[in-house]
C-alpha cells in the first residue's frame, strides 16, 4: 500500500482539495484520527517460526510511537514475517486457517492463494531486459504517456463541454415551462385561491356562532342533570336512614365504597396466600431432590478426589523426569541455534559468492555470444572465399589455363559440385578439404602480383587484365586463321556452360518458387492473424464497457510490429471508469481481473467461441461492487452465447448461479468426498422479480 499518513481527517481532506488545485496524480492519505482498527488475533503470536509484523517494526521517536503504531496495525493487519519462503508458505497454506504472510526477501503469500514479490521475481523480471532497451522504452513510454495524458484530456474536455451544452438546453426547456405555470397561476389559481378564501371565511363566522349556541346547550343541560343527582340522593337518604344510624356512617354511598373495598383487599390477600404456599411447597421438594443429587455428587467427587490424588503423584515423578529432558534439550537447542548461524553466515557468503560468480558467467556469456557471433561471421567470410576459389579454379580447367601446383591436380575439380541440390552438406565440406590440399605455386608471378594484399587490389588488377585480355582477343580475331581444334574445345566448353547454365536457372526457378510459396504462407499468415486481431480489437472494447456498466471505460490493443505483428509482443492497455490511463502494471488487482476477462471473452466467446468456460476463483480479488457487474454480465452471456462453470468461495459471486456444486468431506471407515448439487432457477433473483414487476 502507497499511502500518506496525516494526523487527522481535517488535514487530509486539505491535501486532496490542494492535489485537485493542482491537478496533480491521486493520492491515498491515513487519517490517524479517522482510522477504525480491528482487533488483533492474539493466537497469531504462539505460531513457531513466524512474528506478526505489527511486533517487529521499531519506531525512532517515542512521542509518536503509539500513533504510528495505529497505523501499522491497520495497515499490515495479522500479517505474519517469517525467514525464509518455504517457512512464509507453510504458515500461510498448511495450517487449518489461512493466514497472510510474507518472508524476508519480500515475498508475499496473500489468503487468496496469490504469491506476488520476492528477490526472485525481481531477478527474473530484471533478467528479460538490458539497460539500453529499458532507457529507450522509458522514453517512448514517457512519450506516448505524455500524448495519452492529452488525448485524455481533450476527450474529458470534450465530454464535459457536451455534458454542460445539454444541461444548459435543460435549463432552457425548464425555464420556459416554469414561465408557463407562473402566467396560469397569475391568471386562473390566484383569483380562484382568493375566491376560496373570502368563502371559508364567512363559513367560519357561521360555524363560531353555532358553537356559542352549542355551548349554552350543554350549560343547560348540566344543571339539569345535577339537579336530578340530587334528588336521587335524597331520596336514598330517606330509605337507608336507619340502616346508616346503626352502622355508624352518613349515607350509604360511603358504606358501599368502603365494604367493596376491604372485601376486594381480602380476597386479594387470601388468593396471594395460597399462591405462595403451593409455591413454598413446590421449592421444598425441588430442595430435597437437590440434596440428594449433591450427595450422590459429592461421594463421586470424593472418589474422584482420591483418583487425581494418585493420578498428580505420578505425574510429580513423570514431570521431574520431563524437567530432566528438558534441560538436555534446551543445552542441544543452544548448540543447534549456535550451528545454525554459522551455517546461516557461511550460506550468506556462499550466496555472495554465487552472485558475484553469477555476474561474472553472464558476462562470459554475452561475451561468448559475442565471440561466437564473430566466428559465424567470420566462417560466413571464409565460405564465400572458399566458392570463389572453386569458381576460379573450375573457369581455369574450363578454359585450359596452365596453373603451376606444388600438391594436387586440377582434375580433382569437378562441376558437379556446384549442384547443392544433389550433395550434402557433409560431402560438400569434403570436396573443399581436398581442393585445400592444392597447393598453388606463386613464384612464377611478378613481384607487382605477389605484392597485392587487399581484394580491392586484387580486383583492380584483375579489371585491368580483362581489358588487356579483351584488347588481345579482338585482334586475335581479326588477325588469326580458326583452328579446328580450338573450335571443338570451344564447343564443348560452351556445351559444359550451358548446363552449368541450365542448372543455375533450375536452381533460380526453384528458388523463386519457394520465395513465391512463402510469400503466400506468409500473406495468408498475416490475413489470418490480421482477421483475429482486428475482431478482437474490436470486440474487447465493447464487452469491456459492458462488464464495467460505463461508457468511459475503455480497452486498447496494439501491435508492436504493424507489418507483421505476430513477430512482436501486443501490447494490452485498459483505462478504468473514472481513472486516467495506466499501463497494465499499475492497476489494481480488480482492475487486471476484469481487463483479464475481458481478454479471454473476446478472443473465445466471439471469434472462435468455446463450447464451455472453466473459472476458478476470477472474483478473489474483486470487491462487492465489481462481483456484481461480472456476475450481471456473466448471467447476460450464459443465457444465450455461453456456458459457464465458475469455482468460487464468495456468497455475493456463487448466490446469482444457476445452479451449485458443493463438495464436502465424510467419514465412514475411511474419508471421501460426497456431492451436494441445488438448482436455483426456481428462486428468481430480487432484481429479475423487480424487472417483471416494473414490465408488467
């Protein structure tokens, strides 16, 4: 994670304002105030051979360690370090939990199944380029950044300029239709409001004086009723009068209060007694069952007691056995740890070693790639001097040439060697061993001859005796009687040229009949990459868009080599909704599984589509936001064009399947797999049935 820690949310909403200002690149920032931390899992830290990274990061300054520290937390989470890979490998995968873990070298094992860094990746990655090719492909990928940065911003700007034309058109039509209802409010609701209003208010005048009327009704009717009141009163007076004189009270409205009352009280009274006693008797039955359960209990603990009792004996003298292996252990665990150092420091310096001598073999090799380049080079040189001197020879036997030989003859030269077709390589090398062994001798020649060095030179003096030679010649014709002899010689030599003639133009035929056949190869090679590479150009655009559900997203693919790209590397770029360009290594890992799908439907779903599809695990590193465009896009396909398996482990991803396959463990004498299988198209998706609803 590359990210800015601040000290609250106030100054990092301050530095994305300022970054905006200045149109400068995104940034995250870590609010210490703002950060929510979960808890740390405190078994991580009894795993042997591992620390949590929160514990082995050290802090320079005292006064900001707990802050910092915060931070680490959030940031690395449970994140285990070991030593070396296989340690980080085994703590992340073996265990009956995933863990994250990374080893010292940088190589990080994610929950996922993911490995990503190291000092190995780096190496390898190092290895596919030299210094000068990476120098030249900065500087064009500097370029071409820069004139995608400006086309970008020409087409944002484009867009936006097309985004505010259309809300000033919708302002304009709002505008005119919000004049129109202010013209009908002016001339028809207004009066008729004002109407309205004068005729509730004399209808309200009305009602206030039914009201008054309404109320001195009632007055009268309550007067009325308290004089009746009183007369019952009086009347039950006069009956109860001596039954009240006995009993001691005014009227016999008071005894009738009172008498309810206390016989209210005591029934209530007497029904809360048997309450409690049912409940009293009930408790002590429950007690006395108790008891004697907890005497049963206690006579078995009783037992119990005096088993533990000879059971810790024997552990005593078990464990002071133990304590001894203990301590010879511990003394053998120091003397192992001391080992294991110095082989530690003794490997550290073999590993040195290797490097260096590493260095030093890559050099030699690009020195022997060098070195062998030269001698093909120079073997190359001595073929053609080697079918020139062959040549020369042959023309000299052809023709009748005297030539002086210490070794040899030159009848040993035959012209059949010059059909290729007809030798191989092995017989061939074995005529120039044996014209090899013809041994020229140049003390014949003048000094002037013998002193020419360079093939310039020699063939400047070779130009200047053809033109003395042909100067002799014509006056040979002009000058001699034909010689019979000569004539036949003549004759047969020119019948040896023309086959000789014959053979090179049936080589040169043959020659340009393989040129013309791979020129076709080569065209249809190209139509048919071209075919591919077009569609697909085309087509990955679209159902990029589609998987992303934007418009703006886009997808790019281009050739390195245009005239025939499939000796070069395609080259594959992405621009995610709402981001500027990047290349395809700084994308998020969402980013480069959706731009990975997009690439594998593109080329197998519509130029050659495959009868089915096997994912497994595409939404690991996929959020919820994006598990659901890639499942509405695979659930859109696979209706019509395809036909999916995907493995997954996320509910949001396996929960819109048509169907599911779970494979689970069991055990009966021995462990095997059992299959469960659930078909979900009778439970349509809440989306769909909201689909249905809204088109019917």
């Amino acid at each position: 994670m590359n990210a800015i820690v601040v000290a609250s949310e106030k100054v990092a909403r301050d530095c994305i304002h300022f970054i905006k200002e200045e149109r400068a690149e995104p940034e995250t920032f870590l609010p210490i105030d703002y950060l929510e931390i979960s808890p740390l899992n405190e078994r991580l830290r009894e795993v042997p051979g591992a620390k949590m990274v929160v514990d082995v990061v050290q802090f320079n300054t005292a006064s900001v360690a707990a802050q910092l520290r915060k931070v680490v937390q959030f940031v690395c989470g449970n994140a285990l370090v070991c030593e070396t890979i296989k340690e980080a490998r085994s703590v992340a995968f073996d265990r009956q939990e995933r863990n994250k873990a990374v080893s010292l070298d940088g190589t990080l094992f994610s929950k996922s199944g993911t490995v990503s860094g190291g000092s190995s990746y780096l190496r390898t990655k190092a290895r596919c380029w030299d210094e000068k090719d990476m120098m030249r492909l900065k500087e064009r990928k500097d370029q071409l950044t820069a004139e995608m940065r400006d086309l970008m911003k020409l087409r944002r700007k484009d867009s936006d300029l097309k985004q505010i034309i259309a809300e000033a058109q919708g302002l304009q039509t709002r505008l005119k239709y919000s004049k129109t209802d202010l013209e009908n409010l002016r001339k028809k609701a207004i009066p008729k409001y004002q109407a309205d209003i004068s005729r509730m208010e004399s209808e309200l005048a009305n009602l206030d004086s039914q009201i008054q009327m309404q109320q001195e009704s009632v007055e009268a009717k309550d007067s009325e009723m308290r004089k009746i009141r009183d007369q019952i009163n009086q009347m039950e007076d006069l009956v109860f009068s001596d039954f009240c004189a006995e009993i001691g009270v005014d009227n016999i409205r008071d005894y009738e209060q009172e008498h309810l009352k206390q016989q209210t009280e005591l029934d209530k009274k007497r029904l809360e007694f048997e309450t409690q006693c049912t409940r009293l008797n009930a408790q002590l039955e429950y007690k006395q069952d108790q008891l004697a359960q907890q005497k049963k209990k206690l006579h078995k603990m009783e037992e119990i007691i005096d088993k533990e009792d000879r059971t810790m004996a024997e552990q005593r003298k078990d464990e002071e056995k133990m304590l001894v292996a203990v301590e010879e252990g511990q003394s053998k665990l120091l003397e192992l740890k001391k080992q294991m150092l110095s082989k530690k420091s003794q490997v550290a310096a073999s590993k040195a070693e290797l490097d260096k001598k590493t260095q030093s073999l890559q050099e030699i090799n690009r020195e022997l790639v060098k070195l062998q380049q030269e001698a093909l080079s120079v073997e190359t040189a001595l073929e053609q001097k080697r079918i020139a001197r062959h040549n020369l020879l042959l023309a000299c036997k052809i023709q009748g040439l005297p030539i002086t030989l210490l070794s040899g003859s030159l009848n040993e030269i035959s012209e059949v060697q010059l059909d290729t077709e007809s030798e191989s390589t092995s017989a061939t090398m074995s005529f120039y061993e044996r014209e090899a062994q013809l041994v020229i001798d140049y003390s014949g020649l003048d000094a002037e001859l013998r002193s020419l060095q360079s093939d310039e030179e020699v063939e400047a003096y070779v130009g200047r005796l053809k033109e003395s030679v042909s100067s002799i010649e014509g006056v040979l014709h002009r000058t001699t009687t034909p010689n019979l002899k000569a004539l036949e010689k003549m004759r047969e030599v020119k019948e040896r040229l023309q086959g000789v003639t014959d053979a090179f133009d049936a080589s040169t035929r043959a020659a340009r009949k393989c040129s013309q056949k791979f020129e076709q190869v080569k065209a249809r090679r190209l139509q048919l990459f071209n075919q591919c590479f077009e569609h697909v150009s085309i087509v990955i655009d679209q159902i990029y868009k589609r998987i992303c559900r934007n418009s703006s997203a886009q997808a790019i693919l281009s050739a390195d080599n245009p005239d025939e790209p499939y000796l070069g590397g395609i080259n594959y770029n992405c621009v995610a909704p709402g981001k500027r360009f990047m290349s395809m290594d700084n994308l998020s890992g969402g980013e480069k599984a959706i731009a990975a799908l997009a690439l594998l439907f593109a080329i197998h779903s519509s130029f050659r589509p495959a009868p089915f599809f096997i994912l497994d695990e595409v939404d690991a590193a996929l959020d919820n936001t994006n598990i659901g465009k890639v499942t509405s896009f695979i659930r859109e396909e696979s209706r019509e064009n395809m036909q999916i398996i995907v493995i997954s482990l996320k509910e949001e991803f396996f929960s819109k399947a048509d169907a599911l396959l779970g494979v689970y463990s069991d055990f009966d004498e021995c462990m095997f797999s059992r299959i469960l299988s659930l078909d979900l198209r009778p439970y349509p998706l809440v989306e769909e049935d909201n689909g249905k609803q809204a088109d019917k």
